[in-house]
C-alpha cells in the first residue's frame, strides 16, 4: 500500500470504528444474553462488588475490541 492508500484506510475504519465503540455499551446491554449473565451476577456477588464487576466487564471488553483496532491499523502502516 502506498502512502494514500493508508491514509484513506485508516479514515475509513476509524470513521466505522468509533461511532461503533460509542454506540457498543447501548448495544452490549440491550443483548438478551448479557442481561442475563448480569441477573444472575447479582444473585452470586454482594451488591457492593455488582457495579465494579460490571465496570470491569466493560473496560476489558473495551481494551480487547481498541487492542484488535490497534493491530489491525498497525498492520496497514506496515
């Protein structure tokens, strides 16, 4: 790929990437499954230990989908 090309690739996932990691807790929350594993979380936890749990869920989730964004734009200015 030449300079350009890079550029331009780079523009375009950026603009799909972040409008989708904004968007990603709305569409984390709103899936079936997860409010299931976060109903039944605060049968097995105390209530004190549910939000921190659950900010943790999120950060990590956050790191791992940026981490992969991050290689993959790595890749392309190789």
């Amino acid at each position: 790929m030449n300079r350009t090309q890079q550029i331009v690739t780079t523009t375009v996932l950026s603009v799909l990437f972040v409008p989708a990691m904004y968007w990603l807790p709305v569409w984390c929350l709103g899936s079936g499954a997860l409010r299931n594993v976060l109903w039944y979380l605060s049968y097995l936890v105390p209530s004190w230990a549910v939000p921190p749990l659950m900010g943790s869920f999120a950060t990590i989730g956050f790191a791992i989908t940026c981490g992969i964004f991050a290689w993959v734009i790595a890749r392309i200015w190789r």
